[in-house]
C-alpha cells in the first residue's frame, strides 16, 4: 500500500492553490476549477472544491474546519522558509522552534485556517530518519 495524497476541501480552490504555490514556491496542475494538485517526490496535496464532495457523499467533508491535522512539508531551512514567507503571512502560530524530536518547525495557517508546519531535521536521529525515508522512497 502506497500512501498517495491528503485532499482539502474549500470553497475556494484558486485562492487555496495561489497560496500553496506561494508557501512551498511549486506550481500545481490545475485539472479544472474545482480540483488541482501540487506534487512533491514523496505525495501530493490535494485541493477540491465543495462541488466535489457530492460525489463522496453529500456532507461528507466541510470547508476551513480542521481542527485535529497538520499539513507538513519538510524543507532544507526553516529559518530561511520563516524570512521567505514573512512577506506572504502577516502571523504565524509558532515561529522556528526546535522539537524534542530533532525537527525545526514553524507553524502558520493556510487561508481556510488548515495549519502548515514546515519542518527541517536538525538532531543527528532526525537527519538519519528522513535519510532512510529517503532512500526507500526511491
């Protein structure tokens, strides 16, 4: 099994999209007006539009009402993504910090309210986990 995707649900899927090509500097397909995807080596972020969550059942999801997922992206410097991104967000929920768990992590939050943490290993056990990851992903 192949873990492939996590999808968002907005009610405004250009907006969304403009955002995350701005935060993470990629350009996403966009495959009509109501669902791009914006890929990196390891998965895919997805964004639909609530027009689509009809054909997954009529209330299945609902628009900027995550409270329990984190969108996470690891980066080669956070702090450097924190400089880059001061000129694109007006707050952030937690600026560069490093975890118990080895990692750097900056928090902020997507127009619909979803929370972004980028993230760069920075302990020796940290770098070699995502090493390893690395390697079995190719």
């Amino acid at each position: 099994m192949d873990f492939v995707s996590t999808r968002i649900i907005t009610d405004d899927v250009e907006r969304l999209v403009r955002f995350y090509e701005q935060a993470t500097g990629q350009a996403a397909r966009r495959y009509t007006e109501d669902f791009a995807e914006l890929g990196t080596p390891t998965g895919t972020l997805a964004i639909g539009s609530t027009r689509t969550v009809q054909l997954f059942g009529a209330g299945s999801a609902r628009p900027a009402d995550n409270h329990t997922a984190i969108i996470e992206f690891r980066v080669n410097d956070v702090d450097k993504e924190h400089q880059r991104l001061k000129s694109i967000l007006s707050e952030f929920v937690q600026e560069p910090t490093t975890m118990p768990w080895g990692n750097r992590s900056l928090l902020f939050r997507d127009p619909d309210g979803n929370l972004i943490n980028f993230f760069t290993p920075v302990s020796a056990q940290a770098i070699e986990k995502y090493r390893k990851l690395a390697h079995t992903a190719n």
